[in-house]
C-alpha cells in the first residue's frame, strides 16, 4: 500500500487531514438498501463479497490500515482504559488475536505472514514494521496482552463477550473509535443493559431477536450487519470520555463548509462465535465518507437526502444529528431530482 | 441521547420471601429497616422454621428511626447485627460470603446507592439475579460516574450537577452495576454555558 | 443441502479401541491434514455417518484436549435397541473409515465466574468432562469430579482418571454398592459454585431435583444438552407461484429445499430472526412447526405465515405463495 508522508497525529484530530481516494470513496459501505431507515435485525451470513469490495475479506484492511493504527495508539496513550478485560477472558482474548492473525495472513498474505510450529507462532506485519515470534496461550511472551497485540494492528473496534444465563455479556475489548458509547462504563453489562439508551428498539423487539439470534452462532459461521451515524469532522474517536472536545463541533456546520465536514458513518459490524471460550467476539469496523463524497455518487446522494430528511425524530435525536441535519439536507437537496434509486446499495 | 427511559435502570420489587431458599440473610440501611421487618413477618407466617437459618445486619442511619430494630429482636432470629456505618458491614459481608454454602438468599433493602454496594459484593460471589433480591425505599438520590474524569459525585439529587472537574453534568439512566453508578455527561458541550433548568428530580 | 452454510469436515478414522463391552473409543483426524478445529471443553460433534438405507446424524461430546488439535476422540456406547447410529459406529467404522463431522457446539460450557466446579459424571456421561479437565487444569479454581460406574469394568477411563486426579476425582462403583451421596455433595457447597452433571436422564432429574430442593439457583445447575439437528419428518410442498412440486428430506430446512429446486427465495439471516424469509401460506392438511423467533403468537396461529429458514411442516403437502 503507498502510505503518504503525511502526520499521522492529524489524520483524525487537529487538522483532520483524513481523505478518501475515488476508490475507497466507490467501495464505501452505503447503509441504506433503500430511501428510509429504521432498525431491523439485518442480520446475515457473513460471507465472501464481490472482489474489491469491503465484504470481499472477513476482516478488511483498506488504505487507511496505518494512520488507524497510529491513531488507536495515540487514544490509548491518552485513556488506558480503553483496552480493557475481566480475569476470566484470557481465552477469548487468545481466540480473538487468532482470528485476527489467521485472517489477515490469508486475505492480505503481501502484508502479514503467520507461520506456526506448534504453540510457537511467528508473526510478520509488514506496514507497521512488527516481527513477533511468541508462544500462543503465554501471555508473557508477547509485548502487550493479546487482545490489545492483535487489536493494536486492526483497524475497528473490538469487544469480546462471555456467554451465560442466556444472555451475552460485554467483558472485554479495544475501543478507541466509538459512535458515543463507553466500554468502561458499560463492561459487565448484558445484551439488553448496554443497549439500553438506543431508543424504539426495545419497543420493537429487536434485541430479544438478536439475543436470541446470537445466543445460537456458531464456530465457523459468522454473521454481518450494517449500522450508522453521522460525525461532524473525520473524528474516529467520538466516545463520551472526550465528548467535550468532539461535542462542540456539531455547532460549527454551516451550509458552506457541510459537505467537506459533515461524515455519513458506516459501521461494518461483524460477529464470530470464539472456540476456546465459547464466547463472541464482536468487530465494529467504521468507514467515513464526506457528503462532498457522497455527493459524487449521483443515487448515494438523492438517496441519503431522502433518509436523513424522513429519519424517525427518535432516531435523528439518538444518532446526535439534531444541529445540523437540517443542513444536511438542505446541501444535499440540490442533487436530488426525485428520481427513483434502485434498490441495494451499489453505486450503479 | 436517551436521557431517562433506559433499559439499564435497575427494577426493584417488594421483599417476599424466598422459601426455595436455605439460609437467608437480611442487609438494611436506615429506613430499610421497614421491608425487612414486613419480610420477617412474611416468613414467620410461611415458614417459621427458617428462623434458625435467617440473619440480619442492619446499618442504622443517623436520620431514621431505630424503633424497627425491636421488632429484628423480637423474631428471634438466629443472628442479628447492628452497625453505625456503611463500609464496616460491607466488609464482614465480604468475609461472611465468603463463608456461606449454596442455598443462601440475600435480601437487601435501603436506598439505592446503599444497594448498589452490596449488589457489587454479591456478583464478586458469583451470586445469581435469583439468590438476590432488592426492596428499593428512602432516597432516590443517586451515585453518579463523571465519564470524563471518572470521578464519583455522591448523593445526587437533581437532574444537573457540577462534578469536581468543573464540568456541568446531566443525570442518564444508564447505570453501571460494576460502577454502582449512573452515567453524568456534560449537558453543555455542544453549546457550552446553555444548561437547561437545574431541579430535583432524586429526592 | 446449500453449501456455504454449515460446512463439514471430512474425518479419517485412526484408531479404534474397544474400552469396555458396550463402549468404544473412535479417534479421527482431519483428511486435509493439519489441525482440526480449536473447541472448548464441554462441545460435542455432529457426526454424519451414510448407511445403506439413510444417513444418521449423531452428537457425540468430545473428550480429547482441547490443547491437541491434530485428532478428536470420541467414545461411543452401543445403545440398545438402537436407530442405528451407535450400532453402525460400533459395527461399520473402522480404522481407516471416512465420516464427516460438523464444527464443535457447546451448550455445556464451564460457568466462567464460578468459584468451585462440581463434576458429576454417570457411564458414558464422563466423556465431556474429560475435555474439561484440561481447560480446568489451567484455571486456580477448585473443582472436584465424582464418576460414577455400574462396575469398574463397565467404567470407561476409572484408572485413567484416578490416576491423573487423585485428589480431585473419586470413583463410585454400584457393584461396591457406593453410591454418590448427591444430597449430601449439594448441601455442602460453598457460594458460586456451580454444578454440571452429564449421564443417565435418571441421575439427571436426582440431581436437577435435589439442587432445587436445596435452594441452588438454575443458573448453577448444568445438564448436558445436544444441540437440536434441524430435522423432522419429510413433506411435500407446492409452490403456487413457480408451479413447482418439492420434497423437502428429514434433515434438510424449507428454505434449502426451494433452493435446490431452483427458486431464488429471499432470506437473510437463516435463524429465524429477522423476518425476510417470510412466505405466505395458501393451505397444509397438517400443521406448521413453527421454529423461529420472528413471528408474533397470533401469526402463528393463523396458519397463513411461515418462515422457511427454520420452520417446518407435518403435512403431505404444503401450498406455499412462492
């Protein structure tokens, strides 16, 4: 990957240098198959996907895989308690950096090499310049425990959770780009009790189904879904810690600079029963792309005008996108002759 | 973001008897001490055999009532212990939980930040949502996790307050059991000076 | 059967071993080579055996380590009378026999936040513990295993086990008339334990009644439990719309069978949950088997909905709207 000389410490802060080229701007993740949105348990197999795209890999990494890195380190560095997880889940945290290291040697094997000999692993990462030889299920032998070694060299967030008493509890993982949730507060919590400020949900049903639903995954057959939010700036890290810092930004959208600083924000969310620990490792992989973007894409354009200007008041209020949706919609109006979008989520 | 009306607010019930149970023990602070004599009766008339295996601890609070406490003596129960604060019980619970066999019930009974403690030490024993129960009363006043600085702010009684970091925050309903806190986020990050007005809502 | 979804493995088996006269020890490895799949303690295998007349699909728990990848060790007792599935491993597999086997299921983990593990075992049930024994050797919980046997010759592994857990197992034999005292094990156990038991139904209900009867909570009593294969018995279906006329076998879902009768039909999670499936039922002289978790109690029992991912008929025939 041709990585620009570029400072990373403000790629997704400060100057938020962060930009797409025209093909990562084609393969981003749309999280509208049609003109409305409302919460569904849009759950699927998650299976190859066309060549290229971010579904073609189980876990994608795409040209910003470095400066995501390098910006996860710099969260950590300022609040520890991002990487966190409870005595009891050493095994899932082996199980996760097993996944995470069998997935990207096999998908990306230019970029990363494992070779095993038994419980002796030997790990090449190239773009972040890492060789590791290590024992696996000896924590001492690697430099951080394992979750956060893996984690550190994925891009997304990752929380691993234990199954018991019918019900999936969150109890682990690395959270440093969030859509305003905090794992800290929330670790310990069930299915239900961390999802608790999503509003309607409950009302409809949808967490009991995808409880239930992910209460039977199984070894070998992962599940995807699609969620979505808005961030004002390419800021990764919109995690209630630092909400004073993001937080006053959502006031500074006007229609002149809304399409370069106002992100549609896609989460690939994808989901892994664990072997060892028979828990469940749970991946939120998030890709951002400007409106001026978005706007490029003549259907992607009518049709996020069409879901932001009809969102459920309770939805628009939970997703935070109360100040400056109606700029949102007033730019992007200007693209939308009514016409009819086809249906999924392809740009045409 | 949802304010009030999350799913994470913890649900009290009135204290009823568990007679699946073996060995029941009884935990009160301040006017906590009503359900568990109302509970106490309730078992005297279900099961008055129980009373060799039932103990209570009870905390007294300086601003209410200790007539109740008569009425622990008077049940004639297996083993009853008095304490002036909150922290001392919660560490002979510690050491008594850690002593205890399956078939222990634990009641719990007082103001919520009061049961938020036990609760903590109950789930490092690995108690099941079944083992325990838990009569909410007195106080509603709140124990609440600054998420910026992690500070805790005790006794919280209105909607808005002003953590130690000088940040204005408003109350969620989002509790943590592990922090036996609610959720306090600046209320005016967006809009920095614009609070909406301060009342009290936790009393 | 559609192929993406619940891939098997295929096995090769390396050893066999008659352990006691009822019970046989199957060892297998994958054909591919390498390592076979990491599991935890607890899980059983599917194991997919074609006879002559029909294909039997049996769980099996693993007993192996979870630590040693290269086979998996099963142990199988000669059910009688039988349907067939432990005869045929008992009479046709042999060494060097091929089978294909499904990725581990655990529904009999170990409580993660327990502070004392109870192991109690009856005949053949040992076998599942005995993976556990290996996870629960690494731990610093306390635990302790108690297996009981009609005979120490009907008892599979007592001298292996006695030998590796001296002090941690005690062995029951009903010829030495010692039996498990269960009332006296489950009235002396300290907070946060948890107990599991695995052998015949008789000493699962002893044990699920007198934890009960003692105060534990259901959440600390665990029972061995076989993921249930998506099977029933076999039905006829027309599709109205394609004008299509499908079988769908014992062990295949509604769903894949409209797949492999060439339909395109919609779905998207295939668990029941999230609605897209949805057919439209124009009749069945029979009744729905309504699996899944989707539809509403009313829907359900007005018969005009179903949905194909999960759900299934007893009926000759069922008109759908596709």
């Amino acid at each position: 990957m041709n990585v620009a000389l570029k400072k990373m410490d403000q790629v997704y802060r400060g100057e938020y240098t962060f930009t797409n080229s025209p093909a990562a701007v084609r393969r981003f993740p749309l999280p509208f198959p049609e003109d409305r949105y409302m919460y569904s348990v849009n759950i699927e197999p998650h299976v190859a996907g066309p060549a290229g795209s971010v579904i073609e890999f189980p876990i994608d990494c795409d040209e910003h895989y470095v400066e995501e890195c390098y910006e996860r380190a710099l969260v950590i560095k300022r609040d520890p308690l991002r990487i966190q997880a409870l005595p009891h889940m050493m095994s899932a945290q082996w199980d996760t950096l097993e996944l995470g290291m069998q997935s990207l040697s096999q998908s990306y094997p230019h970029w990363f090499t494992l070779t095993r000999q038994g419980r002796g692993w030997h790990w090449i990462n190239r773009p972040l310049g890492l060789d590791q030889h290590f024992t696996f299920g000896d924590p001492a032998s690697l430099p951080q425990p394992p979750l956060e070694y893996i984690t550190r060299q994925l891009q997304g967030d990752w929380v691993i959770m234990d199954q018991r008493d019918n019900d999936l509890w969150v109890e682990g993982g690395m959270v440093t780009g969030p859509a305003d949730w905090s794992m800290d507060f929330d670790m310990g919590m069930s299915f239900k009790e961390w999802h608790g400020p999503v509003p309607l949900g409950h009302e409809m049903g949808v967490f009991d189904r995808a409880l239930k639903f992910l209460l039977n995954l199984r070894l070998n057959e992962p599940v995807r879904r699609y969620n979505w939010t808005m961030t004002v700036n390419a800021n990764l890290d919109s995690s209630p810690h630092n909400y004073d810092e993001w937080g006053p930004d959502r006031s500074t959208v006007t229609l002149e600079n809304v399409a370069k600083k106002l992100h549609l924000r896609t989460e690939l969310q994808g989901l892994w029963r664990l072997p060892r620990s028979n828990g469940i490792v749970f991946m939120v992989r998030t890709y951002m792309l400007s409106l001026a973007d978005v706007a490029t894409v003549p259907k992607w354009a009518r049709r996020v005008h069409r879901v932001l200007r009809d969102l459920h008041p309770a939805l628009v209020d939970y997703k935070g996108l109360t100040r400056h949706r109606p700029i949102a919609v007033q730019y992007l109006s200007q693209f939308d002759d009514g016409s009819p979008t086809t249906s999924g989520t392809a740009p045409e | 973001m949802l304010i009030t009306g999350i799913r994470s607010k913890p649900i009290y019930a009135p204290l009823q008897p568990d007679l699946g149970g073996r060995y029941h023990l009884m935990v009160g602070y301040g006017v906590g001490a009503a359900p568990l004599s109302r509970l106490l009766g309730d078992f005297d008339r279900a099961m008055p055999e129980s009373k060799a295996h039932t103990r209570i601890w009870y905390v007294a609070d300086a601003a209410a009532p200790q007539a109740n406490t008569e009425a622990f003596r008077a049940a004639n129960i297996a083993e009853l212990r008095s304490f002036n604060a909150i922290d001392p019980m919660l560490s002979d619970l510690t050491a008594a939980m850690d002593q205890a066999l399956m078939g222990t019930r634990l009641y719990v009974a007082g103001p919520e930040s009061f049961m938020g403690l036990v609760m903590r030490i109950a789930h490092g024993f690995n108690l099941a949502q079944d083992e325990v129960r838990a009569e909410e009363c007195g106080t509603l006043a709140r124990r609440v996790h600054c998420i910026h600085c992690r500070e805790t702010i005790e006794n919280v009684r209105t909607n808005i307050v002003q953590c130690g970091c000088s940040r204005w925050l408003v109350v969620r309903d989002h509790y943590s059991r592990r922090l036996a806190a609610y959720m306090g986020v600046m209320i005016d990050a967006e809009a920095p000076g614009e609070r909406p007005e301060i009342k009290e809502v936790f009393l | 059967m559609s192929a993406s979804h619940a891939d098997t493995i295929p096995v090769r088996v390396v050893a066999v071993e008659q352990i006691t006269p009822q019970i046989k020890h199957f060892r297998f490895a994958p054909i591919a080579g390498g390592e076979l799949p990491a599991f935890s303690g607890g899980s059983h295998i599917i194991v997919v055996m074609r006879g002559a007349q029909r294909v039997y699909r049996n769980p099996y728990s693993l007993m192996s380590s979870p630590n040693e990848l290269d086979s998996y060790q099963i142990s199988v007792l000669r059910v009688e009378p039988s349907r067939g599935g432990s005869t045929f491993m008992h009479e046709q597999v042999q060494v060097g026999t091929e089978l294909e086997i499904a990725h581990p299921v655990n529904l009999f983990g170990l409580a993660k936040l327990a502070r004392k593990h109870l192991l109690l075992a009856g005949g053949i049930g040992i076998t599942p513990f005995m993976a556990q024994l290996h996870d629960l050797r690494l731990t610093e919980v306390p635990f302790e295993l108690h297996y009981a046997t009609r005979s120490p010759q009907h008892g599979a592994y007592c001298e292996l086990i006695a030998q590796a857990e001296p002090q941690r197992a005690r062995l029951y034999h009903d010829s030495a008339q010692r039996f498990i005292d269960i009332e006296e094990l489950l009235s002396r156990q300290p907070l946060g334990t948890h107990v599991y038991v695995c052998g015949p139904a008789g000493m699962i209900t002893r044990v699920l009644d007198t934890a009960r009867a003692l105060g534990w909570p259901e959440s600390h009593v665990h029972y061995e439990k076989f993921a249930a294969p998506p099977t029933g018995e076999a039905f006829d279906v027309h599709l109205q719309k394609s004008g299509i006329d499908l079988h769908v076998l014992p062990d295949q879902s509604l769903l894949e069978a409209i797949e492999a009768a060439g339909v395109d039909a919609p779905y998207l999670c295939r668990g029941g949950v999230c609605g897209f499936c949805r057919a439209e039922v124009l009749s069945v002289d029979g009744e729905l088997v309504h699996n899944d978790h989707y539809l509403s109690n009313d829907e359900k029992a007005s018969g005009k909905a179903i949905m194909p991912c999960v759900s299934r008929a007893r009926c000759s025939k069922l008109v759908l709207n596709l």
